[in-house]
C-alpha cells in the first residue's frame, strides 16, 4: 500500500466507513485485512532536551483523532511515529508490527494483541491524564525498551518474553496482570509525581499481578506500592519487609559501623540511592540476592549490603 493511502484508508475506516466500500477484503478469522499498511515515516529535523534527556523534533506525524477500529489486522504495519488520539481499538491485531515512536496515550485498547512487535519509545499516558485503559491485551516477544508511561490503567493483561530492560512504568497500574520471563532494570511504583495533584493522588493497586514465571533482574518496586496481592517467583528472592525502615536502618548500621574506604563509600551511595524511593511505608519489597553478588567490581560489597538489609529488616519488622 501507498503511504499515502494508508493513511486515508486508516482514517476512512476509523470514521466507520464500509471496508468493502473501500476495496477492503477480510481474514479468514473475518478482520478487515490491512496487514502490510505503511504510514509515511516522518524523519527527525532537529534534537531538543527536556529534564536531561534528548528527544528528537519530529514533524509531520501521522495522526488520527477520535477513529474507532474493531478487528482489524495491521500485521507487519509501518506505523512509526503516529499518534492516536482519542481512539478505539477492539480486536486489533499489532503482530510484528513497526510502530517505534507510537503515541497511544489518549487511546483505549480493549482485545489487543502486539506479537514480535517493535514498541521502543511507545508512549502510554500523558501528564494531567487518567488512563487511558488497556484491557484484555498481550504483549508477547515485543520490544518495549524507551517506553514511557503516564497513568495508563493496564487490566488484564499479560508480557510474555518481552524486552523491558531499564523501562519505568511511571504512574501506571495493573490489575489482574501477567508478566512472564525476563524483567530487566524495570521499575513499578505506588504512585508517580503528575503536575495535577488529583492525578498524582493516583494509586497503583497491583491487584493480582502474576509474577511467578519471571526472572526479576535489578527490579524495582517503590513510592509505597503495595504487593500483598502479587504472586511471585519462589526460589532466590526474599521480602524486605517495611523497606522505608530497613532501607534507613541498614544505611545508619554501615555508616556507623563499616570502616573508611571505598567499601563504605559504595554502600552508602546505594544505601541512601534506595532510601529516596522509599518516601513512605509499603508492605514489603522483592529483593533478588544474586542481584548484589554481580555489583561491578564490588562483589563482596553487595554481599555485605545484603547482609545488613537482612539484619535491618528483622529490626524493622
């Protein structure tokens, strides 16, 4: 397909337009055939920085405003860079779909299905927004790294072998969710900051989030967030329970008790890193031990961190 075209048949479609009207054929399983669609790729004219971070100026994005599509199949679409505002999507296959730079964060997704899809920097969720809503939709063998999150409402959902390394759910929340495989450097909080204080008041429940066929690498869980409803894996993790207490207790210990020197020196930077991100109580926290036996350079001191996190966390209790 033309890009063009593309564009005019996405918008002729999401407007409620017949797709035989359109010359449109249909699946097998009966969803209106776009596989292939190409969007007109918008080039970077410039880079711009924002809070320490660099982005690039991209202008003349693909965007649709208020469309509506239900069993559609956009397998292996180009649709980098678009920007969906306001939309539905039910029944909507995104399966080894390029959509590097999408913008979904005013969009409700509802029996969506990302297989082997190319995600990195997709936007969910903006400042000052609840939601949008995510439901019933699967990311498998998708790659999500650069992703970026406002307060997105993902309910019943599942990410399966996905590459998530160094992603920060922000302010997002789940509820009867499923994360399997490799979790790397990801981080889930309680609550994030937002401009709009109603908005920041937020709370992410993690109601029923299945944990126990993943591998939690350097994971993050903070800002009070509650986990008391999550499964998690069984063997090598342990819970740090009241973290805010034992976090502060551990740093106090090496700070008065460890010698002088770089040992000291690499566990209270850590000590006091973790401790900011522990703002007020939460339950418990998921440590994995083997995550300080692999410190760069600083095998021992990561050890001997653990050790005092799990003596400060029998005090704490």
């Amino acid at each position: 397909m033309a890009s063009v075209d593309g564009k005019e048949l996405l918008e002729r479609l999401g407007r409620g337009e017949r797709p035989e009207s359109m010359g449109l054929r249909r699946t097998a399983e009966g969803f209106v055939d776009l596989q292939g669609l190409r969007l007109e790729k918008p080039r970077p004219k410039a880079k711009f920085r924002v809070g320490g971070d660099t982005f690039d100026y991209v202008p003349g994005k693909p965007i649709f405003e208020g469309s509506s599509f239900s069993h559609v199949d956009l397998a292996g679409a180009h649709v980098e860079e678009s920007v969906w505002q306001g939309c539905t999507f039910s029944h909507v296959r995104f399966e080894h779909v390029r959509g590097a730079g999408v913008n979904f964060a005013s969009s409700r997704m509802e029996s969506v299905s990302f297989v082997r899809a190319d995600l990195r920097r997709a936007n969910w969720g903006e400042d000052r927004l609840d939601g949008p809503l995510v439901a019933d939709t699967e990311f498998i063998d998708c790659d999500l790294r650069g992703s970026m999150y406002g307060h997105p409402l993902f309910r019943n959902c599942r990410w399966v072998n996905c590459n998530l390394k160094g992603v920060d759910f922000g302010g997002s929340r789940f509820e009867d969710c499923t994360f399997a495989g490799p979790l790397e450097d990801t981080w889930f909080r309680g609550r994030h900051r937002d401009p709009e204080a109603r908005i920041q008041a937020l709370r992410n429940p993690m109601r029923n989030v299945d944990f126990s066929k993943a591998e939690l690498r350097h994971v993050s869980f903070t800002d009070g967030i509650d986990l008391t409803q999550c499964t998690f894996p069984g063997a090598g993790y342990i819970r740090i329970p009241h973290p805010e207490r034992a976090y502060r207790r551990a740093l106090e210990r090496v700070k008065a008790t460890w010698p002088e020197g770089k040992a000291k020196e690499r566990a209270v930077f850590y000590l006091e890193g973790k401790s900011a991100h522990f703002p007020e109580e939460q339950p418990f926290v998921i440590v994995r031990p083997a995550d300080f036996s692999d410190w760069p350079k600083a095998r021992d001191v990561g050890l001997r961190v653990l050790d005092e996190l799990r003596s400060a966390s029998q005090i704490a209790q």
